[in-house]
C-alpha cells in the first residue's frame, strides 16, 4: 500500500519521539527578554503490515515576546509541534514545504531570531555522577577494605525498585500540581562488608523532572559507622588525578551536609593545556560545585583564559551565555586575588567543618602534591585558621539559605516516597546523613 505525504501526516503525531525533544534559548531583539522554545523530532514507526518512515518538516513558529509585544519567528523542525515554555506567545506556524504566498509574505514581516543555544548548554546543571570504580572515599572501621564498591553493588540490586517507585512519584505529582519540587533525591540503604560488619549508606542526585539517569548519578554522602574521612585520606602524597577524585566526591557531600563551600586556588588548569582540556578541568568543577553554596577565589585572569578556551573550543562566544542565562552562576561570584599561593577546599557549617588543604590545584595528572584532610568545630575556628589570614570578604547576600525539601527513598520502606519519613527537609539532612537520625513528624 502507497500512502500520499497528505495521508502519512494523520500518522504524524503517534510518530512524535518525547526522547528526542530538545529545548532551546533565545532572547528578543529589541528588549533582550529570554525566550526558551521546543522542538520535537519523528521517529519510524512499524504500524502492521507496513512501516511508516519518520517524518520531520522543517519551518517556523511565529511568536510574540510576553515583554514587549515583539513579532518574530524562529526556526525550527516540526513547526506544527514546537511551543514556546517562556518569555513569549505562540502566534501561529509555518512549514517551508507548504507555505503559501501569503505565508511567505506573512513571514517576510516576522524577523528571524537566529541567535539559539540549546539549554543542554546550561551550566547551572547539577551532577552527582559518582567514580564508584576509583579510590574509595569510604572505608570499613573494622577491616579497611573500600565500601564505595559495595554501596554501589547494592544500588545496581534495588535500581530498578528505586526507578519505579520514583516514576510513580513523578506521575502523581504532574496530576497534583506539583509545586515547589524536591531538591533532592536521597537513598537509604543498609549493607554489609566482606567481613560481615553492617553499615547504613546515604546517596543523593539532584531531583529532575526526567527519566533519564542510571545508578551512577548517585553519589555516596555518607556511611554511617565508617572510618572518619579524615583516617581515609591520611595527610601524605597523592597524584593530582587521585586528589581531583577525592575532591569531586566531597564536593557533592559538602553540597548536601554543609552551608558554605570555599574553593580557594591560585589556578584553575595551566596555561599549556589544550582549550578543551582546560575547559572540561573547569566544567568538572562548575557541574558540581551549588553556586547557591560555593565560592571560588582564584587569580585574575584564570576566569578570563576560561571563557576564551570555550570560545575557541566550543565556537559560541561566552557572553552569548551569559545573555541567555545559560552561563555559570559560580562564575559570577568569583573572587579574584592574586596575593596568595595557598589551595584550600573546605565546608563549613555552624556544627562543624571539613578541610582538605595541600598542594594541589584543581588540575588532574600523575604528577604528585601533598593533601590534608581535617577537621574542625565550627565556622569561626575555620574562619580564623584560612579566611582572615587571607584577608578574604564575600558577598553574603549570595548565599542561599532558603528552606528546601528532598526526597527519601528508604530501603527499610522498601524505598517507598508514600511513608511519613519520606520527605526530609534541609535542616535534617546533616543529622538523617550523619547520625542516621530519621525526620520524626507530628500528626
């Protein structure tokens, strides 16, 4: 059986791929407003006796900006499926292979906004993607051995009971409205080690309204009854790739169980590596690092040498994202200082602080540099012993202090998010990851 292009358009939307679905930004050309829009593609569909190619248009979504009444178009595929999510009104459609004098004439009206980045671009995403196979950072208080391996052994067996309970989660709460969505979501899981001591495990990701994430984006927060990190990483000589490892894990627990995080590092990278070697060096840090809780000094210029490797590496000029909000919020609060030589990562909280301090600049390689992990009572002692010695100030007003609420899946609950402890909120993350003290509810 032939089908005409006309009869194979009654198909189209059973066609539509939601995977494929990529969101873009683009701002209005008279008053500079935002304006986030989606596309969709087809995929080949195999109906029967017959199968039915994909189908994809190329044209342009009309709009208005919501700010100041603009008319514009942009283009896009599938025009009869795009929709614009924020900053402007969606006017009408037109596709190319179908458009009338009329059409043409109606579009030759509407500027063209071609400056689009996609929103994968974001570099305010967060990422607790976890090196499961690295050094552990976790050890067993009785016989040494890494625990990293096993948490994630015991993760890989309850996945997809974690999945399933979090897509009926995600499906109630598009039926319910939503609201203000979790920060976080948190796994609670008992384990044991080889040599039969019994631990309870924390691990946490990043709450995104989105199917697509695996095991190795959780990361480890906390276990309960393991060796003091401070008797893991053991003051001595490690190689600049080891100690970037160790740094990337502690900044996602410090991200959930501390207030403030200080990156203080006279370098960033150095100024012989390859334009995208320094820029992955930089998004290493920048995906994992809460710009709501992190603060990064560094020397003048390294901010600079950055935004112009990602120029000449990625081909899209810094500033473009920076107009479309897609550009880092870390950045924007960096504090340059060029009068120190010291390399301090620490979290600080009011009940305590962690300290890893050495050598190393946040660069990864075999050559090696000397790291110490410490820790101390409280924010004063911290800000006496590394912040005033320095002669640090920081814009308090960026800090984020807002209460917030994650998830908990609980394997004692059979990870259930329907249980009256299954909801924690920021001030008890410290005490449920630390001390294993579960949020008691009054009813």
């Amino acid at each position: 059986m032939i089908f005409s292009k006309k009869d194979l358009k009654q198909f189209k939307r059973n066609q539509l791929d939601s995977d494929s679905v990529k969101i873009s930004k683009t701002f209005c050309s008279v008053c500079s407003a935002i304006i986030t829009f989606s596309q969709v593609w087809t995929m080949e569909v195999n109906a029967g006796v017959i199968t039915l190619p994909a189908q994809d248009d190329n044209g342009y979504i009309l709009g208005a900006c919501n700010n100041c009444s603009h008319q514009f178009s942009i283009h896009v595929v599938n025009p009869d499926y795009s929709a614009f999510s924020e900053g402007a009104s969606l006017i009408g459609y037109i596709l190319e292979d179908e458009a009338t004098a009329e059409e043409i004439n109606k579009l030759a009206a509407f500027p063209n906004l071609t400056q689009v980045l996609s929103r994968e671009l974001d570099m305010n995403r967060r990422s607790h993607v976890y090196d499961y196979a690295g050094r552990a950072l976790y050890e067993c208080e009785k016989c040494s051995a890494g625990l990293d391996g096993f948490i994630f052994e015991e993760l890989r067996r309850n996945f997809k009971s974690i999945f399933a309970e979090f897509s009926d989660y995600y499906s109630w709460s598009l039926k319910h409205g939503r609201g203000l969505p979790p920060e976080y979501m948190f796994i609670r899981m008992s384990f044991n080690c080889l040599c039969g001591s019994s631990y309870v495990s924390f691990l946490s990701k990043p709450y995104v309204e989105s199917f697509e994430f695996d095991e190795c984006d959780f990361s480890i927060c906390n276990v309960v009854g393991a060796k003091p990190i401070s008797q893991t990483i053991r003051p001595g000589v490690y190689s600049k790739s080891q100690i970037m490892q160790w740094l990337h894990k502690l900044l996602v627990r410090w991200t959930v169980l501390f207030d403030k995080i200080y990156i203080i590092v006279p370098f960033v990278g150095h100024q012989w590596m390859k334009d995208q070697d320094l820029v992955d060096t930089w998004l290493e840090l920048i995906l994992r690092a809460d710009p709501g809780k992190v603060r990064l000094v560094t020397r003048k210029g390294q901010l600079n040498s950055f935004k112009k490797a990602y120029q000449q590496s990625k081909g899209i000029d810094y500033s473009l994202l920076e107009k479309l909000d897609l550009a880092s919020r870390l950045l924007r609060e960096v504090v340059p200082d060029s009068k120190f030589h010291a390399k301090i990562y620490g979290a600080v909280s009011k009940s305590g602080c962690e300290v890893f301090s050495g050598s190393a600049n946040l660069l990864s390689g075999p050559s090696k540099e000397v790291m110490h992990f410490t820790e101390l009572e409280d924010m004063e002692v911290f800000d006496d012993a590394f912040i005033n010695p320095l002669n640090l100030t920081f814009n308090e007003e960026a800090w984020e202090t807002g209460k917030r609420y994650s998830l908990l899946f609980d394997g004692a609950e059979n990870f259930s998010t329907r249980g009256a402890t299954s909801t924690v909120h920021s001030g008890e993350y410290r005490d449920l990851m630390l001390f294993d003290q579960l949020p008691k509810r009054a009813f």
